[in-house]
C-alpha cells in the first residue's frame, strides 16, 4: 500500500519545523520527508514522530557534494555515511538523492568540467560504491533526477 509522504519544507511558512509535522497529523498524514537533516533538531522530530506516529519516509542525503563529480567522490561517500546514521536513527528507510548539489544560485553545474556521458558513468559509479553501504544500512537511495 502506497502512504503519502507530506514534505514539510514548503508547507506552513515561518511554522516551526515540529509544529509543521503537528500540523500533517491533524490533517490526516502519517508521513513526513523533508530536505537536508543537517539543519534539524534530529531528536526533537524523532520525540514528535514517535508521540504522534508519524513515520519520516524519506529526507535528502544531498549535501554540499554531487553525484555527478568523481573528483569529490571520497566526500561524497563520507557525507552518505553521515546521512545514513541520521536515516537510522529516525527510523527512515528512504534517502532521496540528486545527482547535483544545491548551491545559494541553484543546482551545481558540472557540464564545463564534464560531458554528458561522463557524469553518467560518474553518477553510476558512485551508486555502484554505495551500494553496500546502501545494503548494510537497509536504507533504499531514491534517484530524483535533476
């Protein structure tokens, strides 16, 4: 069975994180994803969720690496293992991941440094190599294409 997952970033402006996942439950939701970890209260949402049973089905493991550039993989790599602890200790099975980073203009753009086909064999690469951490985790990497 399918359950909706409310992403909370854009929902509820200026609404305290915690108070947004309040806000869902009233509504009627019991899933909630969300953007980057690094900038949350992991156990404040982890208190909430569990008081309300509302399950965090999926949050970005994207930081300030991308798939995309091999040159980076290393930190790349070491930045999943970071998001994997925080996927564990949420109780979160889903980690949404870009193949570009988010930069204050944008998404990162790495077709002056490589072509096409580069940063897909790139991206396919480090997927391979996370698979398993991925595995180990029990934690499915979800590809959001952009």
């Amino acid at each position: 069975m399918i359950q909706l997952a409310i992403n909370l970033e854009a929902i509820y402006p200026g609404m305290e994180f915690c108070d947004k996942i309040r806000g869902i439950h009233r509504a009627g939701f019991r899933a909630i994803e969300f953007w980057g970890w690094q900038d949350k209260n992991l156990e404040q949402i982890k208190r909430v969720c569990r008081e309300l049973d509302v399950q965090v089905q999926a949050f970005s493991g994207t930081g300030s690496w991308s798939l995309c550039d091999r040159t980076h993989r290393k930190e790349y790599m070491d930045w999943i293992a970071k998001s994997l602890r925080a996927a564990k200790d949420l109780g979160c099975s889903n980690l949404i991941l870009f193949p570009n980073h988010f930069t204050p203009s944008g998404c990162a753009d790495f077709r002056d440094q490589y072509s096409r086909e580069a940063m897909i064999a790139n991206v396919t690469g480090t997927l391979i190599q996370l698979v398993p951490m991925l595995e180990e985790a029990e934690v499915t990497a979800l590809l959001e294409p952009l």
